[in-house]
C-alpha cells in the first residue's frame, strides 16, 4: 500500500488505523519520494492541537525530510545495522529505482531470532531505567509525557515499583480518541491511567538470552517489554530496535 504525496492527512490516519500498520510509502508521479510513519502523524497533530483542519494538510508536508532505503540484495545484516544505527523501524525496498517493498524491523528480527535461537545469544541487559506512571495518575499528564518524550509505551508501576500494567498509545486511541485531542481539550473526560492501561503486560527478566525477548517482538508485535528483576520490579525497558541492535551484536 502507497500513498500520493498530495493525499491528506487525514486519509493516512484512517488508511493506518484500519489496516494497523505504521508505514506509508510516499509516491509522486509514481515515483518514491517518501515514507510516512505513524509518528510523523502524531508529532503533527501536536503541532497542530486544537486545529480542526489538521486532516485537511497534505501528506508531503509532514513526512519526515529524508529516507533510507534497501535494495532486494542487500544483506540481511547490512539492513540490520544501519536500522539498529538510524533508530528507524522501516526501510521502502527499491529495485532500479522501482518501490518493490516494505521491509520493516520486526522482518529483520523473525530472522534474527531464528538465526540467534542456533547459537548462545547474549543475555538483555536492563537499558536504563525508563520513564514511568503509577496507576492512580491522571491520563492526561500520561499522554502529554509520552509526547514530550516521544514514546509510544509507559510501564506502570505501584508504590513498590513492581510492573502492574503497561499504557500504550493504542490503548490510549481505544479508550479516548485522537490523543493530540485529548489534550488540547479544556474539557476533556478525567481518566485515570489504570482505567486504560493493559493489565495483560509481559515482562522478561533481567539477564535471560536476548533471543527471547526478541522472539515476543517477532511473533507478538509488542513494541516494548518491561525488564524485571526475580521480585517483579522493573529495572529496565527494551524496545523492538534496542533488540535488534543487541542481535547485531551477538
């Protein structure tokens, strides 16, 4: 699926949203000239808060101002370090100049994992400690951090710092709509983040192979998974790229 540099906005949102993927290839004349993510959608409509004709802009205007691209022969490791290195999730695949693909990083990590399941993997390390909410805490502040930070997912942790939830933006469109809406709204619903947040949250601990956690990317689609230590308190968080850097590594 591709979508014309003078399409709208708002037609990528639906297009997006209805067939649950996060990339659009950008075409002029037939030609690639972009790829719209998911999150040049949300860092937009934040710009744009309170703007009601934010789904009238045109795609071109708000697709991110370079692109990498792979080839069909490229090697798998090549994509993979240079995905790791850029931090970005997706690469349109051109042949001669040709879109012939999308090739994404949960691609590269279903080989990955069965490539690292052979071999004696490294073990995750905890990647910092990650920005958190508690589940009495007010939505709103949730969604204005994931925002300001960028982030698609928080863990939700109690007073003790064990993992009980995890808010995700999808979970946030569910309960409440657009949320670059959400909060430019002056009078938008109270929630608190344990009335939206998934109780269903998998955790990995700290120091198991990295094989593992990748294979809940690969398989699951999750996006991030809390690290944990053996009383269930969270210590760190690892993300689908952070993964793939850790396999290039092994």
């Amino acid at each position: 699926m591709v979508i014309e540099d003078t399409d709208t906005v708002g037609n990528a949102q639906r297009w997006m949203a209805t067939y649950r993927i996060r990339h659009l290839p950008v075409v002029a004349n037939g030609k690639l000239v972009g790829l719209l993510t998911e999150h040049d959608l949300l860092a937009a409509r934040a710009r744009l808060a309170g703007d009601k004709g934010w789904w009238k802009i045109r795609v071109r205007d708000v697709m991110a101002a370079s692109m990498q691209t792979a080839g069909p022969d490229d090697s798998l490791t090549e994509v993979e370090g240079r995905m790791a290195m850029s931090k970005l999730d997706a690469f349109p695949v051109v042949d001669k100049g040709k879109l012939v693909g999308l090739i994404t990083v949960i691609d590269v990590l279903d080989a990955e994992v069965r490539r690292a399941m052979a071999g004696s993997p490294a073990p995750i390390a905890a990647l910092g400690r990650p920005l958190t909410v508690r589940p009495e805490d007010a939505l709103l502040g949730a969604v204005r951090l994931m925002f300001d930070h960028h982030i698609r997912d928080l863990p939700v942790v109690d007073d003790t710092g064990k993992v009980v939830g995890m808010l995700s933006v999808g979970d946030v469109r569910r309960k409440i709509g657009d949320p670059a809406q959400y909060l430019a709204s002056p009078t938008a619903k109270r929630y608190d983040v344990q009335d939206v947040m998934d109780l269903n949250v998998a955790t990995v601990l700290a120091g198991r192979p990295i094989a593992e956690v990748a294979h809940y990317f690969a398989d699951d689609r999750l996006d991030a998974i809390p690290i944990v230590d053996e009383t269930g308190a969270l210590v760190g968080m690892i993300t689908y790229l952070d993964a793939l850097h850790a396999l290039g590594r092994a």
